[in-house]
C-alpha cells in the first residue's frame, strides 16, 4: 500500500456540496462572490493574468451569480471581463436572443437534406 494515499470522514452534507461546487480556489471563489455583492450602479472591470481563459473566467462568474441568485451581464474584452447586475433592459436583449437562436436551429432541423442519387 501507498504512504500518500490520505481518507477523512466527511459529513454527507459538506461532500455533497464540494461535488456541486464551483471547482475553483476557495480565496478566489471568496473575492468573487464579495465583488459580486459590492456591484451597485457600477461594472467592474477585472483584468486576467497570462494563462487564465477568459471564458472558464465568464462562466465561473456567472455560476457564482446563479448561486447568489443575482443575475449578472459578464462581456468579454481585450485582457479581461467587465461585469455588472444585469438590468431588465439585459434580461430582455438575452431572452430574445435566446428566442432567434432557437428559432433559427429548428428551422435549419426543419429543412430536408439533399439526397444522394443512387447512380
């Protein structure tokens, strides 16, 4: 057997929620959440560090938000992210987007394909 094989008792509560948990630095996880709190009538704009994806970034963000139950608009710019709450004029520009992009797959799904000819 393996010395740096390690087990500790966990309360079922605490592993169901590290499962389900944004899999992410706890103190980065902490100073995201408190932004996300602070946000008022002003956007932040968080610039990343060499190596860090800015859409892994975006959905962490929106994750965290969901979690918050705050719906937050993250838009991706040169070097990083700006964020701020959504306002309902955002909620609105979102679900009708969302709206054309379903419409345009089923309509594209509707269509029949070109059959080969069997020569």
């Amino acid at each position: 057997m393996h010395d740096d094989v390690h087990f500790e008792d966990l309360p079922l509560e605490d592993a169901r929620s590290l499962s389900r948990g944004p899999r992410m630095d706890p103190w980065l996880q902490q100073t995201l959440t408190e932004k996300i709190h602070s946000l008022g009538p002003t956007a932040a704009r968080m610039t990343l560090p060499a190596g860090v994806n800015r859409t892994t970034m975006k959905n962490r963000l929106l994750r965290l938000a969901a979690a918050l139950n705050m719906p937050l608009t993250v838009r991706r710019i040169t070097g990083g992210l700006v964020f701020w709450r959504a306002t309902d004029e955002d909620l609105k520009q979102a679900k009708e987007v969302a709206q054309r992009l379903q419409s345009a797959r089923r309509t594209r799904r509707a269509r029949p394909g070109r059959r080969r000819r069997r020569t």
